[in-house]
C-alpha cells in the first residue's frame, strides 16, 4: 500500500551563512496506512520541525512531503490549509482547544472551517467523541473536564471527519502514567482500525514503545531505527 | 528469583501437588521464568529438610506423590519474605556498563554507534513487551505486574543510555581521566606527595 506520509530529502535550515542552523538534514521518513511510527531525540533534535513540516504548517527548505501523493512543498497556501483541514490531525501537548467552545464545538471546528454544515459537523463531531469514548462529555467546556478528558477532545478534533494522518507531538507530556497509556492505547487503536497513518513525537521510551517502528534524530539527522517488530507468534515464543 | 518463598505461597492456602505448583507459578508470572518440574521437586525435598513443608497424609496421586502442605515454621519464613524489602543487588557485573566502560577506554571504538546499538535493541524489546501488554487488556493482574517490571527496566536502561550520550557529547574532546578517589595510586613519588 502506498505511503499516507513520504518524506523525501527533507532539509529545514534557518537563516543563512555562517548563523545557518539546520534543523532538519536530508531525512527521508515514510508511513504506511495503519501505521504508527515514534520519532525519539534530545531537546533541539528536529523532532517538531519534522512533525510541523510533516504537517504543512512549516515549509521545507529543501526536499518533498507527500501526504496523500500531494506534494505540500509546491502546492499553494489556500491548498495546504484545505489539505490540513482535511486529511491531517494533529494533537499537542498542551491540547490546544479553545475554552469557549464545548468539547463537540471543538471537534466540529475544522469541519465547519471548511465548509460542512453546522448539523452535519456535529454529528461527525459526536461520532469522534464516541470513539474516543468521551460522548457524555460532548456539551462540556474545557475547563470543566480532567487532563485526560481533554486529550481526548483534542484527539476527537484530530480524527474527525476522514482524516487520514495523524501528528501527535508529546500528547502524554501533561498527563499521568495511566491516562498518558490510555492516549497511546487509543492513538494505536485508530492506526489499527481505521488505517490511519500516525507519527508520535515523544521523549519517552515508554510509549514510544507503542509504535511499529521508532525514529531516533540527532542534529537533524536520523541516526538509527528500532523495529519493525517480527510476527507477533514468533514473539510469544521468544518471550519464554 | 526465590523459588522456595514462591513456593510456599502457593502452599499457604492448601496443599498441592508439584505439577501443580508448577501450573500455579507459571500462571502467576506470565510464564516469564519457566519452571521445570525437576526444579520444583528438587525445591519441595529442601523445603521439606528443612521443616517448611510436609508430605500430607492423604491423598496420594496415582504415581505414588503426595500433595505437600506447609508448616507453622513454612508460614513463619513466607511471613518474613513478604515483610522484608527485596535489596537491590549490586550487580557486579553489568556487562553493558562494563562494556560501554571498555568501549570509552578503547582506542577505535565508536561509543555513540556502540549506545545507539544497543538504545534499538532494548527499544525493540520494549515494543515486544508493549505488545504483549496491549494484546492483553483483560490479562490476569499479576502478570501484568511481572510485565510492567519488566517494561520499567527495560525503560530504565533506554533514560540511561540517553544520558549516557549526553554525557558523552558534553566530555568529547576531553582527555579520558578516571575520577579521583577510583585513580588507581600513583607510581611516581612526586605524584604521590601531590
């Protein structure tokens, strides 16, 4: 199956001359439908550059970035911020949701941003939030709902609609050990099921460990990879 | 890995035979330290030598065993086990850390290739681990513990070797010096007077 997300000799430098800081050097990454792939590195690696230039909301200086086979270096402004709407979700660490909204008014945002009906985007809305398993909650406002609650809206946000990648940058990082695996339990959950392709950014081994394959970037560079994993039934066996 | 003390809390109930205490501590660990029966039964003989355990009277099994329960004294050692902290063994010979030591003192020898190597071999046995745990949402609670443990260490060694290469990065180009109280004493008079 051909890649949700390829990324093709991608370089991001700053400035120029002698002050040049290359936060990206030629990385090329690519992820599958279904899978989840954890980029790991110390602070000032490149791992959000990689996830914001993945993403379209930062711009290559060199290189490609398909997703969905559109080039997002070459399309136009008004094309990536429809692609964006559209195809790709990101989640942080910090959630990002806008308290005056209720959680199904956060979720339905995008869709109404890009032109769904107010009734129909909550409807999506609704059905996001019953996947992530928080429907209850759907007239709710941020404030009023617990650190893992509201990772959840903001994941709801990130897959409504038919989203097809999925950009997670340390989403655990204000969360407890629990709800933090109950995120990552739920991220590999749309992988497996729903053929999304995801890409964790995350400074925890933990639950990097969730992914199929994980990155390691030193410098901007990609500098090895752990998995991908055998066949589970390989694995039980080993494991005794 | 106690054996005995595992045992005899499988005892402290009722009593049972070895192939059923084998069964039991399996079953509670994951099977993630396989037991042989031989081990089991070589365990009961020094249990019951020592007054832990005893051959029940009835009933005895088809091959001729019987079931072993435990004693007052059996009872009293479990108690001490479970009110006693395990220690955290010095490990003398921790082969990675030796090996990252040699690797540092060796001339040649990438150190970072050597941490990054080994940083994806533990990371892919934590993926493995995480699987596990992930194909197995309504798993018996005690084999879960036994899972976490095991994905904490492997967690441990992954923040260690983190750190291991930023220290690296922050002392490269500095000359390799042991700290001072491990200096092995100097030869040189002078040196020594220092």
């Amino acid at each position: 199956m051909s890649a949700i997300l390829d990324i093709r000799g991608l370089t991001r430098t700053h400035g120029a001359g002698e002050q040049a800081v290359h936060a990206l050097r030629d990385v090329s990454l690519a992820v599958a439908p279904g899978e989840l792939v954890a980029v790991m590195g110390p602070s000032g690696s490149g791992k959000s550059t990689l996830l914001t230039c993945a993403g379209g909301l930062d711009q290559p200086t060199s290189g490609e970035i398909l997703v969905d086979g559109n080039d997002i270096a070459t399309l136009g402004r008004s094309a990536v911020a429809a692609l964006r709407r559209r195809r790709i979700g990101y989640v942080f660490q910090d959630f990002n949701l806008i308290p005056a909204l209720t959680a199904a008014e956060n979720v339905a945002l995008p869709l109404e941003l890009d032109g769904t009906r107010t009734r129909a985007a909550r409807k999506y809305a609704e059905a996001a939030l019953q996947e992530v398993g928080i429907d209850e909650l759907a007239d709710r406002f941020p404030e009023d709902m617990s650190g893992g609650q509201r990772q959840r809206v903001a994941i709801a946000r990130a897959i409504v609609g038919e989203r097809r990648l999925l950009l997670a940058d340390e989403p655990t990082g204000a969360l407890d050990s629990e709800t933090g695996e109950a995120v990552l339990r739920l991220l590999r959950d749309r992988c497996d099921q729903h053929g999304i392709a995801g890409v964790l950014v995350t400074h925890d081994a933990r639950h990097a460990a969730w992914a199929d394959r994980v990155l390691y970037l030193r410098d901007g560079v990609l500098v090895g990879q752990a998995g991908p994993l055998p066949a589970a039934d390989s694995l039980l066996q080993e494991s005794r | 890995m106690s054996i005995k003390h595992g045992l005899l809390a499988l005892l402290r109930e009722e009593p049972k035979y070895g192939y059923q205490l084998r069964g039991e501590f399996e079953e509670a660990t994951g099977a993630i330290w396989p037991l042989n029966i031989g081990q089991v039964y070589t365990t009961l003989t020094r249990l019951e030598r020592d007054g832990l355990v005893r051959a029940a009277a009835e009933p005895v099994a088809d091959d001729g065993r019987s079931r072993y329960e435990i004693t007052d004294a059996g009872r009293a050692e479990l108690a001490v086990w479970f009110e006693t902290p395990v220690t955290r063994e010095s490990r003398p010979r921790d082969e990675l850390a030796i090996k990252l030591a040699l690797a540092l003192a060796a001339p040649g020898v990438d150190v970072s290739a050597v941490v990054q190597r080994q940083r994806a071999a533990t990371m892919q046995s934590l993926q493995e681990l995480t699987r596990l745990k992930r194909g197995d949402r309504e798993g018996e609670i005690s084999w879960l513990l036994v899972l976490e443990s095991m994905i904490f260490a492997a967690e441990a060694e992954i923040r260690w070797l983190d750190h291991c290469e930023a220290m690296l990065l922050r002392h490269r180009g500095r000359p390799a010096k042991p700290p001072e109280q491990y200096a092995e004493p100097a030869a040189d008079p002078a040196e020594a007077n220092r």
